[in-house]
C-alpha cells in the first residue's frame, strides 16, 4: 500500500512537471515542431519522476528508529561497579579500531601501532570512576565520557608521567564487574571516538580519605564531543577477548 502510494505522488508529481517543462520549452512563437514537442513532454516525464523518488527517498530517511526492544535477565542481573585497575592508551597510538558491521556500538578489535601498546593504572577499591553523559544540543545530540581516578604513587617516575599527561589525548579501556553473556558486556572502551583530554589535577596532602593521593581526570572536550556513549570491546567469547585485551599491553 505504502509504496503504491508512493507511485502515484511520483507519476502525479512527473507529470505537472513535465507539463510545465513542455509548455515553457514548446510555447512561445510555434517555433517548435509537433516532435519537439513530444520529445521535451517525455524527456520532462523522465527528469520529474528521477526527482520525485529521491524527494520520497530523502523524506523518509528517520534517525533513531528503534528496531527492538529491552529485556531484563533474571539469571544473570546487572552489577554495579568495574574493576578499579584499567587501561590508558595514546590515541595516536592507536593505528585502527573494528565495529561489529551489525552494531555500531560493539568494538570487536583494537590495532596498536608498531611498539605501541595500552598502559595499566592500578587502583583500590572505588578509586576509578568512569561516567558517560549525554549532551543535548541544538541541533545534534552527543555525548561526554570522563574517567576519574586516583594515583597512590610520588616517586618522581610517577610524577613524569603525570606530568606528560596533561597534553595528550587518550583512551581508555574499563573493566567492569558485569560481564553479561560470555563477556559480551565486561570491557567498555571510553574515548575511543575523539579521544580524552587533561581535565582536572589535584592533590592535597592533608586529605584523609585518599591519602594525599593525585587525583587525575581525562574528560572529552566541548568542542570534540563522542557520537557514542563508552562501545563495547568483545570478540566471539570470554577467552578470546580476555587475550585480545592482554595482547593490547604488549608492545
């Protein structure tokens, strides 16, 4: 029903504008012969309905069409909470990313550079605290994904580090404590998209709950938001992504 309707505003649509294109183009001084004639009629016919389905082609394209539902799974129920050790990458270092064709929010591998690899930051307990907000804009909806976390380290090879953080762009692997089915949910990847900058710097020595620890966070930019929320990272099961996930700390 759907497409015959579409026909009919086509062949509808085809023939005033080939109506039009005749009479401008075959009226005037009777210049034209009777064949002319004909020939611009169909030529108009031809160019109007081309016009018409891709008018009807543009119009029915709809961003955000839901194409399933959600479930809750009683057997295996969400968790709350990521393991507290992750992993920070240079995003330059990163030479290239694998979607699922199928799901644009699934990451199936992660291509280090030659002698490049992702860096691990140990924590305790909930020192690391990624977060995703959604971002409403005027005319496209984004994202922010930030990750906070503590150092408990001064040595002066810690300091180095922090301090060549400030000017890079990262991302970061997490790991949470939901691991869903068969891992398909345990390892997020937040910045993968524009990566996470330098956000905030602090330590206060006197603070009793954190010892005096740094406290470090890398945020996406105003100006360089994500189109996503944090993607997945999982390939075929548990095993074979907790290796793909180990290889990424191999240089």
């Amino acid at each position: 029903m759907k497409n015959r309707l579409k026909n009919i505003v086509s062949l509808i649509t085809a023939i005033v504008f080939a109506f039009l294109f005749a009479g401008l183009v075959g009226g005037g001084d009777g210049a034209l012969t009777a064949s002319l004639f004909v020939t611009s009629l169909v030529a108009s016919f031809v160019l109007a309905q081309s016009y018409t389905k891709a008018s009807i082609r543009k119009m029915s394209f709809v961003c955000g069409a839901l194409t399933a539902g959600f479930t809750v799974d009683c057997e295996n129920p969400l968790a709350s909470g990521i393991n507290s050790t992750f992993r920070i990458a240079n995003k330059a270092d990163i030479e290239s990313v694998t979607y699922d064709p199928a799901n644009a929010m699934l990451c199936t591998d992660i291509t280090m550079k030659t002698g490049k690899r992702f860096w691990t930051f140990e924590g305790q307990l909930q020192s690391t605290e990624p977060k995703v907000n959604g971002v409403k804009g005027k005319y496209i909806n984004q994202f922010e994904h930030s990750v906070s976390f503590l150092v408990f380290n001064l040595s002066p090879a810690t300091k180095l580090q922090l301090l060549n953080l400030k000017d890079g762009n990262y991302v970061c692997l997490i790991e949470n404590n939901y691991t869903g089915t068969d891992g398909n949910a345990k390892y997020e990847v937040y910045g993968l998209g524009s990566g996470l900058k330098f956000e905030n710097f602090e330590r206060n020595v006197q603070d009793a709950e954190t010892l005096g620890a740094f406290k470090i966070e890398l945020k996406t930019q105003e100006y360089a938001r994500e189109s996503k929320p944090a993607v997945t990272f999982f390939d075929t099961d548990l095993a074979t992504t907790e290796a793909a996930v180990l290889a990424l700390d191999v240089p």
